[in-house]
C-alpha cells in the first residue's frame, strides 16, 4: 500500500471528476492519503474531504504565500481544528521566498510560521513544511522548536547536506514528482544519501506530476513512478520503497500526535 502523504483533492482541477478519481484510489493501491490545507478555506475543505473518505486525513495550516488570510480570529479557528480526530498535522507552513521579495511581507510570513509552528508544538501534532528559497530563514526558525517538534519538508528542494542536518533534527523528507525530472540531479544526489527511514511519498497534486506526465494535472495513482525513481536511486525495489515510506508516514502522523502534548488522542 502507498501512503500519499501530501494532495491537494480541494483544488478546483479537481471539481468534475473529485469523487470518482477518490473513491478509485484504493483499488490503486493508495491506502492513506492527506489533504494538505493551504489556507483557511482549504484547511476547511480539507476536514470535509476527511470525513467523507475514510482513508482521506487532513492538515490543517496556511501557506506562507496565503498568510494575508490570517488574523487572531482565523488563527483560533485553526488552533481548534488542531484537536480533530482526522487532523494529523499543521501545514502546509513556512516561508516562500521566491514569490515574495519584499522584506516586509516575508517578515509576516516568519511571524505566522513561528505561530504555527507554537501551535504543532501545544497539539502535539508534527508538521509539513512548505520552503522555497528561504533555506537559512527555514533552519533558523526551526531551530528555534528544536525537540519540540517533528515534521517533513515537503516537495524538499535544497542540498543534501541541508536533508542531513534537518533528518538529525528529527525531520523527514517529502519527495515527489520532481525527482522523476532528468535535471533533478541535487534532489536524486539527495535521495541516494538520506536514510529510507526518512523518505515520505508525495505528489503535490494537482502539482508536479512525474515523467511521463510532466506538466499534466497530477493525482495519487502517479505515485508508482516516483517510487520507481527512489527504488532506481537506493538500489531496492519499488515495493520495498512504498512499504518503507508506508512505515515512515505512520510513524510521522499516527505515533507522534498528542505524544509530546500529553492530550490524550480523541
Ligand atoms: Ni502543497
């Protein structure tokens, strides 16, 4: 079975065929996936598309490039969502500095990602991190949960060096459609050095798609290909690594909740 650990099913992409190409995903091999909130209304969407699939979990958090949807008073509402018996994680959160040049408002992405980050630290839940070009500003924030939290670097982009130094603070790394790219050499140089233990499956979708559907809309049932790539990468079989990343992901989101909060899992 595959653990998708990062979708997007809310994405309007998905509007004509959501229920059929979910409902499928079992029979594809998909076992659990996660819905990844982006905003306040995705985190939203993504509680209903839990409730209405049994094996859909979701994250509840605001993209660094959506932050302008923050306020005390949505910041509350998602605090609450943190106690949900379907919620396994804060995110997508962090910093995205690629779209965002001006310093002011990558100072208001910091400040709501350090809020976000209190709060995985207060549920207990882990985290998923969304970063673009902001690897020092990423680490430092980090750094200062240290031990306090675990997540995974989601659709992970920067040096291997960086994958080591964050896997020994606990974190793990999202890897997905991009390292099926031919130019993708610093993420497959990534791949071959991190442990599998610390690997999650991911797609993005409707994001990312891997070769040979680059550029087309992405869903789960893509993840084999990018298995094959980390397979290709380690030197083991494609079913070892989504029986390795299968452990990895429940690992993550189902023995860390509430471990470190002490609330007690509802
Ligand atoms: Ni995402």
């Amino acid at each position: 079975m595959i653990f998708e650990t990062h979708a997007h099913y809310d994405d309007a992409r998905f509007d004509d065929d959501r229920d059929i190409l979910l409902s499928a995903m079992p029979q594809h091999g998909i076992g659990r996936i996660i819905n990844v909130g982006a905003s306040v209304a995705s985190s939203r969407a993504s509680l209903k598309l839990a409730e209405t699939y049994d094996f859909v979990y979701a994250a509840v958090g605001v993209h660094p490039s959506e932050t302008a949807c923050l306020s005390e008073e949505s910041f509350d509402w998602l605090k609450r969502q943190t106690n949900g018996s379907k919620v396994v994680a804060v995110g997508e959160i962090g910093l995205d500095y690629y779209w965002e040049k001006e310093s002011a408002v990558r100072r208001l992405q910091q400040h709501w990602f350090r809020r976000q980050l209190e709060l995985a630290v207060l549920s207990g839940l882990p985290v998923i991190i969304h970063s673009r070009d902001a690897a020092a500003d990423t680490l430092r924030i980090l750094k200062e949960t240290a031990g306090k939290i675990t997540g995974v670097i989601h659709c992970y982009s920067y040096s291997p060096e960086l994958a080591e130094e964050l896997i020994e603070m606990g974190f793990y790394i999202g890897v997905g459609g991009v390292v099926t790219f031919r130019n993708a050499k610093k993420l497959k140089e990534t791949v071959s050095r991190i442990p599998s233990d610390r690997i999650l499956l991911e797609t993005d979708c409707p994001y990312m798609a891997p070769e040979p559907h680059r550029g087309l809309r992405n869903n789960s049932t893509l993840i084999p290909f990018i298995a094959e790539q980390i397979a290709a990468q380690k030197g083991i079989s494609r079913e070892e690594v989504e029986r390795i990343t299968w452990d990895n992901a429940m690992r993550l989101f189902f023995h860390t909740k509430r471990e470190s909060s002490g609330v007690s899992p509802q």
